[in-house]
C-alpha cells in the first residue's frame, strides 16, 4: 500500500512539473493582443498561462507553443486579423460563422509557414486575398468562401502543391482563373487538388484548357453563377476522377466537348442556363449520372436520344427549352430510380406514352410543346402536365395533367430524428426534452443527386453519416435533424439542421466549436445522394452568460488553493521518492524495461487501451489452456477471455519466436491504441511483463468472414449483406489508409482478417504485420514475404515494396471471396483467372447460395470494382475511399432479399445499419473517428 502511495504522489509531482511548462511568451503577447483588439472572446481567456489553463479554442503543443487556434462560431467581433499571423508554430486557423470580424487578410499570413488549414468561413472579411498565401507551402485546406473578398485569385496559390480542397465561393472576386506561365504558378499545377469551388463570384473570361490535364485528382468543379465566356475546354472530360461538375449560370458558348462522353464517374452535371449550341451533348460513356440540367441552351434541333434510357441511376432530367424535337421514347420513363423528368419549352410532338414501368414518386413536366394526345387518359399514377400543348387546348382536355406544376416544392417537413449509437429513433432521444438548446444552421448543398424532396431515405442515410462522424469524433451528442429542404434559385439545396446536446440542456462553447468544426470541414462521407457544400451556423446564445461569475471566482480560488497545498506536500515528499523511485517504477510499471534515455524511449503514449496484469490473463484463460484457444497464426495462439470487468475479449499471445524488441512492441501499442473506428477491431489492452508480449482485443462474436462464406457458422450471407460487408470492411480500410494518424497499410489484408459481430457489421482484424504510410514514404522496403499467397499485390514480388495499393489489390480477392465463396487460389488457379474466364457467364462461378445472377441488383458494377482493385499495376486501383464510394452506390441498385429471416445474435439483417464514413471520407470516417479535413476523407 506504501508503495502504491508514493507512486502516486510521484505521479502528481510529474503533473505539477508539466504544469510548470509555461505558454511561449511570443505566443502569449499575440493572445493577449487579440484579447484586446477583439470582442465576445471565451471567458475563460484569463490569467497568464493559456496553454496551461485550458483556453476555449487555444491548443499547444507541449503546453508551450500554439499550433491550432478554433473558435469557429463564438460570435467574435474585430477589425483586424494581424495578430493572429504571429503565432509561427501554428497549423490550423479556423475563425468560420463569425461574421463580426470584419477586416482584410493581411500579407503577413505568410508569415504561418507551417499552416495546414486556413478556415475563414461565413465571415465578413474584404479585399484581395494577399499573394502572400501561395508561400503557405503545407497547405492543404482553404476555406475562405461566404466572404466578401475582390480582386483576383492570386496566381501564388498555383504553389501550394499539397493543397486538396479550394474553396473561394460565394465572394466578390474577379478576373480569370489564373492558369501558370514562364513566370508564374497557376491553378493549373495543382495536381492534388480534389475541390475547386468558385461559385458565386465575378469571374470572368475564357476558362482556358491549359487549367485542366488527365493528371489531375479533381473530384468536383464548380464554377457556376459567374460570367464565363467562350467555350467549355476539352481538357475538362480528360479528369476521369471527377464526380461533380457545375458550369451553369455563365455566359458559355460553343459545343460541349466530346470528351465529356468519358467522364464516367460524373454524378451530377450542370450545363444549364448558357449560351451552348452545335450538336447535342454525346454522354453516352456518363453512366453514372444521377442528375442531369442541361435547360436553357441552343443546341442544335434533334430527337430525345436514345441513350438516356440506359442511364440506370438517374433520378433527375431537366432538358428544358434545348430544342428537343419528335416523340419521347416510352422506355425513357422506365428508368427505376427516376424521379423527375422536365422537358418544358421544346417542339415535342405526337402521342405521350408513358409506359407502365416507372416509379410511384415521378413527376414529368412538359409545358409548352407540341404534344397532341396521351396514350394512358386517366390510367396513370404520376404528377403530369401537359399545360400549353395542344391537348390542352381542346375541349377534352383534363384538368388533372392541364395544370402548372411545380418541380422543387419547398418542404417544412423534418425527417425522422437520428439519435446516437445508446438511442432508437423516436420517444426516446432526448430531443423530445423542449429545455434542449440545439445547435442549428444551414447546409447548402452545390449539387445533389435526386429532386424528390420530401424522400426521408435521402436525408436519413445523410443524418446517420453525420451522427456517425459526432460519435467517431467522442463528441456528446443527443440527436441530429435535417428540416425544410429548399432549392433555391441557383439550384442549390438548401437543409436545416439541428444538433441537440448529450447530457445537458446546451453546448458549451467547446462543443459549439466541435460541432461546428465537424460541419464545416466536412468530416463525414456524404455517400451518393449529396455533393460539396458549405455551412453557415445560426448564432448560439451561450445560457447564463450574462449572469454574474462570482461562482467561478470563489471555485477559481478553491482550486487555487488546493494547488498550493499539493505543491507544498509534493516538495515535502519528493526527499522520500528519491530513494525508492527506482524500485517503484521497476516494480509497478509495466514498461520498466524502456529506458527514457533511449530514442524514442519512455512509455507509451496510448490513446484508449490499458496495461492488463499478466496474471489476469491467466485467470481468464485457464492458465492459457487449449479450450480457451480460438485461433493461431505466425505470430501465436490467440484466446478468449473475460476480464473482471466482465468485457469478453480476444487475447493474441506471441509465441516466443514472435517477440518483438521492447521499442517495436512499444511502436505497435502505441499504433494500435489511435486506431478508433467502428469497421476496424479496437485494441483494449496489452501486456508486457515476466518476457510476454500480449494483446487484447475487443471478441468479435460470429468469427471471419472465411468461416461463414464457407457455411461453417449456419449463418446465410445473402447479397445485401455481402455488399453491406463489403463496405463495411473497406471503410474500415479507408479509415487506415487516410484518416488514422498516422495513416497504416494493413498488408494482409484477407477474409479471415475481417471478422464478423453478433449483428454481422464487419470490422478490420489483425494489424500484426502492420505498417505505418510514413514509412512506406521513406523507402519502407522489406525482404520478408508479408500477406498470404493468393492475396499478394503482384507488384509486391518485384519492388518487395508495400503501397496503400497493395492493400487494394488483397481487398479486391475478398471482394471476389464474397462473389463465390471460393479460395483465392483453388485448384492451382487463381481466382482473378476464373473471374476473368466467367465473365461471360457469370453464374458459372457465382456462390450457389447468392441465386440467379439476373437477381442481383449491382452485380455488374461490383463484379467490375472487384476487377479494378485487382489490376497489375497500384497505379491502375483505386483508392479505398473510392471503392467506398462505389460501393455505396451499388448499394442502392441492390434489391434486398424479401426472404431474408431476422437473427438476433448470429444473422441480424443490416440493411438499415447506420451508415458511417468518409469520407469524408470520416468519417472516416470519412470514421471515420474523422479527425481530420474532407482532403483526406474525399467526398463522395
């Protein structure tokens, strides 16, 4: 018990000399100026310690230097924002929704050459944005966008050859877009960037060719509401990565380049409202379009192509006054998932047949053409018009498809209420607590993929995205509602959103700034129905500020106090440690053998998991007996236990050829216990004493996902699941490969390293062999064979070097696992093989279980993911968080099985589990424990 004591105390005298690190005096000065030039700062912005006394929205690194200022949302008011370009050590600069700074961006910015995210968001700053930025050479996120900013976009930031996201929309700016000569850089050499969003501006002139190449990674393009002229350049269809694409509400003139018929992974374009004519557009490669605008041009006089009906995904398409001539073609309106169909102001003629196969929710506009009878009369169920057509005209005429309509009726609808992971939806969020202060705003979305507004299946999947990234994040939140969807003049949706507070009637001014931080950075995977965004914040109304703080003083005094008190006991008995320190740590700590002298040396630095005594393991396991064994492998015998606190884990014991040197175990606990995601498998604890090295995860109930696609398990994986755990593992994988910090290749990535939980959710296993990306990025080559036969990236054999790629590729063999149930090599003949041979027919290889192939919604798609991952070379695969993406779409061309029976611990249907990452990712985790900006995730 004495030894015990002294520990303890010895712990706190180490509190109290971290305590004693005081703040950066350079540091100190600048927040002491912004404390005098701004108003409406946190109110614990007192005494001459910040980083030691915990300042709202002030984070150190060491308690000594400022590296992240965030106090998005705190109503701040100033005039100048020079102060802030001090802090030299600084990476994260977010001052968004504060719109009572009004001041310039000053050149000295440049001065934060170690900034990584620049967030000014719905502020009310002016001027030109200084050419000083383009010196920011760690940049990777700009948000300066619902500002008022003029002038030009400065050529400078052509040097910011990290940045991925560049968003100035919503401002004042003019001129071009600066593309790079001679002597300067342009747009045009940022070939990482993902997001260039500028609309809402004054922009002007040609969008010139040069800005765009095949070696971009753009993801979405928007330029609307602007003044473009000339034509739309070619190079634009050779950026086979994007997804959105907004050019409308500009002055272009013109044909729309053949090239854009390439673009197959567009999800939504905008041509609209332009001056474009010469043929009509060739989309024919844009497969998957979900929503279409291409009204309010000159295109030369033609017939509705035929193509159109081969566009499985649309749900939107708006040819309005394009010049369309002849009958619509039946099969047009068949597509299953469409939903609104506008055709006003063309010279369509002859008789309307609508066919029988269209959706329950479509609505079809065609004022004003030449449409003289309709094949179905009263037979039809469907919002129609028909007015201003010589059908109309008659006295036959019916007043049911004779009057106006209207395409985007605004809703005051608020959708089911999405309650965190401890909730159902319904009574028992707290939500229905009408105490509760919610946190509230506006989420304008530049492009979405469907018009039905009042679907709840939209903005569902989207409430439980963002949940997902609040709880990845460990941020307290009650529940998530999304009200009144609106599209606004400029085809924006616009969304309400509330956030109720956990455990209290309010957010405090911390969780006002995460909440916001989440939102506006976007952290979270946005799935197929939602594109790029911005978000603007309702001003919060902190309760009881205005109240007298009397109470803080006397608890401020208390603690000051007590400190003192403990100060002067701690020096009384730091004569007694110093004689029997040693042995203590020797004796109590279980990382005694590292010696803090060594590089690199002292305890781990964990996040979550705790050392677990050797002798608690034995207890749990019977002494380690072969009944408790559950699994073995390279590295040793792996047993199930339960601890005293009753948790039911899985205990990876090292053989002892397996054992590690003390700074590699170190390395990995300390990698493993930042992994926080709920597709990938947490470390609980570790041990390390009497020359064991064991660690303990969380027991996933219903085993590999080998075991159960064999049958073994009696568990029936019908298609939705198996696409459900498809996307379950690879945002699992997207999460390691782009969000965790640092980011991990996994490399044995294979199906007996996905495991399955009592409601089938898949979640990543097994990091023994695991790498962290950065040191892949320094050379990382080994010489040693890592994975398993038959899951190995071909390129692996030649360079003997591991890529997040290499990853892909093993991912892409339990893809095809998940297809036929068979081993990757079988028969002396890889898997790929007998994919690549069935492909004609594929229900030769089809699991016998999954039925007939024709059944299969997606199949198609999936069947041609799988095959990408698989390709020879890691420049060829794509990404896991584009496979995430694809996955999600796939997703929703499945049709789920009506006979699938409901389990309640071993084969519990999922098709309404939440979603989670991105991502976005966050969400990972998009995870995706998002943690980090929407570069990294990747929306969409």
């Amino acid at each position: 018990m004495g030894r015990r004591f002294e520990v303890w105390m010895l712990v706190i005298c180490i509190q109290i000399c971290v305590i004693a690190a005081v703040t950066n005096p350079n540091d100190l000065a600048a927040l002491n100026a912004l404390k005098s030039s701004w108003k409406k700062l946190p109110r614990n912005w007192k005494g001459a310690d910040p980083c030691n006394s915990s300042w709202v929205g002030v984070v150190c690194n060491n308690n000594t230097r400022v590296t992240i200022l965030k106090l998005a949302g705190m109503g701040l008011v100033g005039t100048s924002l020079t102060d802030v370009t001090s802090f030299s050590e600084l990476t994260r600069l977010d001052l968004s929704n504060n719109k009572g700074l009004r001041a310039n961006l000053p050149a000295s910015i440049g001065n934060l050459k170690k900034l990584d995210t620049l967030m000014l968001v719905g502020c009310s700053l002016y001027g030109q944005i200084p050419e000083s930025i383009g010196s920011l050479q760690n940049l990777i996120y700009i948000g300066l966008n619902s500002n008022s900013f003029t002038g030009p976009i400065p050529h400078s930031i052509g040097n910011l050859s990290k940045l991925s996201w560049l968003d100035l929309s919503d401002n004042k700016l003019t001129g071009g877009l600066p593309v790079s000569s001679e002597i300067e850089p342009g747009l045009d050499l940022l070939l990482k960037a993902k997001h260039f969003h500028f609309s809402k501006n004054q922009l002007s002139g040609d969008i010139q060719t040069q800005l765009f190449s095949s070696k971009m990674q753009l993801l979405h393009v928007v330029l609307d509401q602007n003044n473009f002229t000339g034509g739309i350049p070619n190079t634009l269809g050779l950026v086979q990565t994007l997804k959105t694409v907004r050019l409308d509400r500009n002055r272009l003139t013109g044909p729309v380049p053949e090239t854009f018929k390439n673009l197959s992974n567009v999800n939504e374009l905008f041509l609209s409202n332009n001056n474009l004519d010469g043929p009509f557009p060739n989309l024919t490669g844009m497969a998957s379009l979900n929503y279409l605008d291409l009204s309010n041009n000159s295109f030369d006089p033609t017939d509705i192509p035929e193509w159109f009906s081969s566009f499985q995904n649309l749900t939107t398409l708006l040819l309005e006054k394009t010049q369309l001539k002849g009958e619509i073609p039946s099969d047009l309106f068949g597509l299953r998932r469409l939903e609104s169909v506008v055709l006003s102001n063309n010279n369509l003629s002859g008789t309307l047949d609508i066919g029988s196969g269209y959706s329950s929710n479509l609505t079809v506009i065609l004022d004003n053409n030449s449409i003289s009878g309709f094949q179905q009369g009263a037979q039809y169920n469907l919002n129609l018009t028909l007015d201003d057509n010589p059908i109309c005209r008659g006295t036959g005429a019916r007043s049911n498809y004779c009057t106006k309509i209207q395409l985007f009726i605004p809703s005051t609808s608020c959708f089911p209420v999405v309650c965190s992971s401890d909730n159902v939806n319904g009574i028992n969020c707290r939500r229905a607590n009408t105490k509760l202060k919610p946190y509230t705003g506006t989420i304008n979305f530049f492009a979405f993929s469907f018009s039905d507004l009042e679907s709840s299946i939209y903005y569902g999947s989207l409430g439980q995205s963002i949940m997902s990234a609040f709880s990845d994040s460990k941020l307290q939140v009650d529940s998530v509602s999304l009200c009144n969807p609106f599209v606004d003049v400029a085809s924006h949706l616009q969304v309400k959103i509330q956030v109720f507070p956990s455990g209290g009637d309010s957010f405090n001014r911390t969780g006002v700034i995460d909440v916001g931080n989440i939102l506006n950075r976007q952290l979270f995977p946005l799935g197929a129905y939602f594109g790029p965004f911005a978000f603007i914040h309702d001003i919060y109304e902190f309760p009881g500020e205005n109240k007298s703080s009397n109470a803080g003083l006397i608890v401020g005094a208390t603690i000051g106090s007590l400190f003192f008190i403990l100060l002067i006991c701690a020096g009384l008995y730091t004569f007694v440690l110093k004689k029997r320190v040693k042995e203590a740590n020797k004796n109590s700590s279980p990382f005694a053998s590292w010696n803090p002298d060594n590089r690199g040396g002292g305890v781990p630095q964990l996040q979550g998991a705790k050392w677990i005594s050797f002798e608690e393991l034995k207890k749990c396991t019977n002494n380690f007996s072969d009944e408790s064994v559950i699994g073995s492998g390279g590295y040793g015998k792996v047993y199930r236990g339960k601890l005293t606190s009753g948790e039911l884990v899985a205990i990876k014991r090292a053989q002892h050829g397996s054992l590690q040197g003390d700074q590699e175990f170190k390395t990995e606990i300390e990698l493993l216990s930042r992994i926080h995601h709920k597709n990938v498998v947490s470390l609980v604890g570790f041990c390390y004493e009497q020359g064991e090295q064991i660690l303990i995860y969380e027991f996933i109930s219903n085993g590999t996902l080998k075991r159960n696609l064999s049958g073994e398990s009696g568990i029936r994986l019908d298609w939705m699941r198996r696409i459900k755990i498809t996307l379950d593992s690879a945002r699992g994988l997207a999460y390691m490969h782009e969000l965790a910090n640092p980011p991990i290749i996994h490399r044995d990535v294979k199906s007996t390293n996905i495991l399955l939980d009592d409601k089938l959710n898949a979640k990543v296993a097994d990091f023994g062999i695991s790498k962290p990306v950065s040191d892949i990025a320094k050379g990382y080559i080994t010489t040693q064979v890592k994975g398993t036969m038959g899951y190995m990236d071909p390129e692996y054999y030649m360079t003997n070097q591991l890529t997040e790629k290499s990853d892909v590729y093993s991912f892409g063999i339990v893809m095809l696992e998940l297809l036929t149930a068979r081993a990757p090599i079988q028969h002396n003949k890889h898997i790929t093989e007998e994919v690549k041979e069935a492909l004609g027919n594929f229900q030769n290889i089809l699991d016998v279980k999954l039925g007939l192939a024709s059944s299969l919604g997606g199949l198609e798609k999936y069947v041609h993911m799988a095959m990408k991952c698989v390709k020879e070379t890691g420049a060829e695969r794509p990404t896991m968080s584009e496979v995430v993406r694809e996955i999600e779409n796939i997703m929703q061309l499945a049709t789920p099985d009506p006979d699938t029976e409901s389990y309640s611990t071993s084969s519990i249907d999922n098709r309404g589990a939440d979603k989670d990452l991105y991502h976005p990712y966050d969400s990972d985790a998009f995870d995706r424990s998002r943690t980090t900006v929407p570069f990294e995730t990747e929306l969409r």
